[in-house]
C-alpha cells in the first residue's frame, strides 16, 4: 500500500516562510517604493501601473517623493509601502494609474478580507473576458513576479516532526470502511513476504534513534504469534509498526520551492514529484486554473478561442511527464492520500478529484493548521474536500475522521 503527500502553500508556510499572496503583494508595493526612492525618470511604470510625475515637480527625479513624505511628518518612519500610498494619493506630485483591474481586484480583496487567493480571481475575470489576452498577460506578468520574489526567500529549516508524519505507518483505523478488503489483501501479500521483500521495504525508514525500530526479525516474530489475526486486524497496531509502512510514498509538491525536498530518504521508493513546476526550472511553472468541472468550463471550450486556455492547468501539464507519473502511481496500487498544507480548493478539482475518487484510494488524511487561538481549519478543509468529490457518501467514507488526525508538524 502506498502513500501521497498532497504539499501545499500551507506546508512553506508551516516551516516560517513568507510564501502566501499576501506577502507576495506587500513584497511587490515595497519594490514599488524603492523604485520611488531612487528613480530618475519622470514616468515609472510597469505591467500593472504608472507614477507620473507632475510637470511642477522638477525631472531631477523620485527622489523628491522622499523629502515630501517628511514635511508631511517628520518624526515617522516612513515605509516604502506607506511612500508608495502617498504617491498613489497626492495629485500635486504625481499621477497614479492603475492599468490591470485584475491586479487592482487583487489588492482590494487583500484590503477587505486580509487573503486573497489569486488564481480564483483569475478564473472569475477570464470567464467574463471578451479579450482573454489582456487577462492572460496580466496572470504571466503576475507569475513571473511571484517567481522573483519567491527566489529571494532563504530555504526553509527541516522539521523532524513533520518528517515523521510523512514516513508513519499506516493505520488500518484511517482505511475507509469501503477498502476494507483492500486493506486485507495488502496483509495477506505481507504475510508472504520472504526476507528480501521486508528489507526493501524497511530500507529508508531506519533514519534514527527516535524512529520505530523497523526489522525483519521483528515481523517474523510477529507473524509467528499473530498469525491470522493480523488480516483481521485484531492485533494492537502498536505492537509491530514494520507491518504496516508505505511501499512507496510521493510527495505530490504543488508549491515552487523545493521545501519538500528536505523530508524523503535516499531510497527508490520515495519520489517527490514537483506537479507545478519549481524555481529552478522557472519555464516549468504553472499558474492558473484547474476546475474541469465547473458549468461555464464547458462555455469556455465552446469559444473555439484557444487563449482562453492558456493557462488551464489540464493544458499545462501535458508538457512535462509529471503528471503521468502521476497516474501511473496512483493506477499502480492502493493508495492513502496524505494532505500536509493544501487547500484543496476548486483550481486544482480536476487533479485533486482525479485522486480521492480513484477506486485504489482507500484513505484521506487531513493534517490541519492549528492557530494561536487553539481554533483549527480542520472542517473548512473537508469542506474544501468534499467539493472535489461527485459521491458526498465517498467523500464521507474515505476522509479520516478529526479525532484521528493531527495539526501539521504537532502531534496531539
């Protein structure tokens, strides 16, 4: 039985790295205000927008925006972020235009509910788009930004904890009562297993003294007392955990930092497959959309306009085999799906459903994120889950129940 790690934003996030949009866009204005600082032309501008200087303010240059910001006050220490509000704000020293309303759509929705999700918002004004190339351009202008900043960010500290997490065994307690038999069958082929087949698979998970002490001799030893009992799973599970570790574990990266890459051993069975591209590859990052199954993705298609696809997700995989090694671990064997920091939100439904609606799926284990206040996203995540499913009485089945799983990186 195997295992895959859904990664998410919210895993960068877990190690302390300032990965989310909001960041992102406070990263963007501050660049914005030391441009401000130390430009020499009179007009500054990007993809996005404009700062013009007024015909009164001489062309010496932006550096005049700083002296202005303190005769406003002089005691405050002025950020570039606040420098960049007063040049938006003061007519008498410049003109500011804002040239996206995509970007703006962003910004204003960071101001009222302090998050944004981004591709979301890209979805919304792609659907009602008569020109997709304006919004198709903003997105790559906006995709390569996130690429430059997210390149700044130091790389994230290991964690055991979390490493633990991906490596523990499985529980049969977390197997959706509709696999049982699955389950059963993954126990009989153990039982089986000669010397070789138990090395193999113990390779890897030995890492240090704080681990399981995982061997051969032990589920020999097991199998002898046990017998039978353990298809049936009348045995405590705590007795033999060698019995129950992943044949093969991927950890399926949706972020473009290579944090994941610090938690799998050396050894063959462990992949991490970088869905949405990486930083090293910047040609090989995807950003956009991926709900197949939303009513107007049908309207779209029927456009017989292809720009409106252009960053379609479903699209965008096809140019790397990512994706089909994908397919091919998840059509290889029984499967529980681990999700350490995703959403699991609508643009990526069509992966994501492709994954807990697979018949090999026998188990979906959220690891939520536990706030400062004791609260936890827990229901808003299986939320979020259930609507990547078709079959509610499916998603009930498979999704492990809370009292059985833990925040990320905190055991209970």
């Amino acid at each position: 039985m195997n295992r895959i790690v859904l990664i998410g934003n919210g895993f960068d996030l877990a190690h302390g790295l300032k990965t989310s949009y909001a960041d992102f866009i406070d990263w963007y204005w501050n660049e914005w205000g030391e441009r401000l600082r130390s430009g020499k032309n009179i007009l500054e501008e990007d993809h996005f927008c404009s700062f013009n200087l007024n015909k009164s303010v001489p062309a010496a240059g932006w550096y005049l925006v700083w002296p202005y910001c303190v005769k406003m006050n002089p005691a405050r220490p002025w950020t570039n972020k606040e420098l960049v509000d007063i040049a938006k704000g003061h007519q008498e020293l410049c003109t500011y235009k804002n040239k996206s309303d995509f970007f703006e759509k962003i910004c204003d929705h960071l101001r009222r509910k302090k998050w944004v999700d981004i591709e979301d918002i890209f979805y919304v004004f792609l659907k009602k788009s008569f020109v997709p190339k304006h919004i198709n351009d903003d997105l790559e202008f906006l995709k390569n930004k996130l690429i430059e900043y997210l390149s700044t960010l130091e790389e994230a500290a290991f964690n055991s904890l979390i490493r633990k997490q991906i490596l523990e065994p499985i529980s049969q307690k977390d197997i959706a009562i509709g696999s049982k038999d699955k389950w059963k069958e993954v126990m009989k082929d153990r039982l089986n297993y000669d010397k070789s087949k138990w090395e193999y698979l113990i390779e890897g998970y030995i890492l240090n003294r704080e681990n399981p002490h995982y061997s051969y001799h032990s589920v020999e030893y097991f199998k002898k007392i046990y017998g039978l009992d353990i298809i049936n799973g009348e045995v405590d599970e705590s007795i033999c955990p060698t019995f129950r570790l992943p044949d093969n574990i991927m950890l399926l990266n949706f972020n473009y930092t290579n944090t994941s890459d610090l938690y799998l051993p050396k050894a063959d069975k462990f992949t991490i497959n970088h869905i949405h591209g990486s930083l090293s590859k910047p040609e090989s990052v995807i950003f956009g959309y991926g709900d197949e199954r939303d009513d107007e993705y049908e309207v779209l298609m029927k456009k017989n306009d292809n720009e409106y696809l252009r960053h379609i997700k479903s699209f965008r995989y096809l140019e790397a085999s990512n994706y089909r090694n994908l397919l091919s671990f998840i059509e290889s064997a029984p499967y529980q799906v681990c999700i350490m920091g995703h959403s699991c939100g609508l643009s990526d439904r069509t992966l994501l459903a492709t994954l807990f609606e697979h018949p090999n799926c026998v188990s979906i284990k959220p690891y939520y994120h536990k706030k400062d206040d004791g609260t936890d996203n827990y229901r808003v995540l299986v939320q979020n889950i259930a609507r990547n499913f078709s079959d509610p009485r499916m998603m009930r089945d498979r999704v492990v129940r809370k009292d059985r799983c833990e925040a990320l990186g905190c055991h209970l």
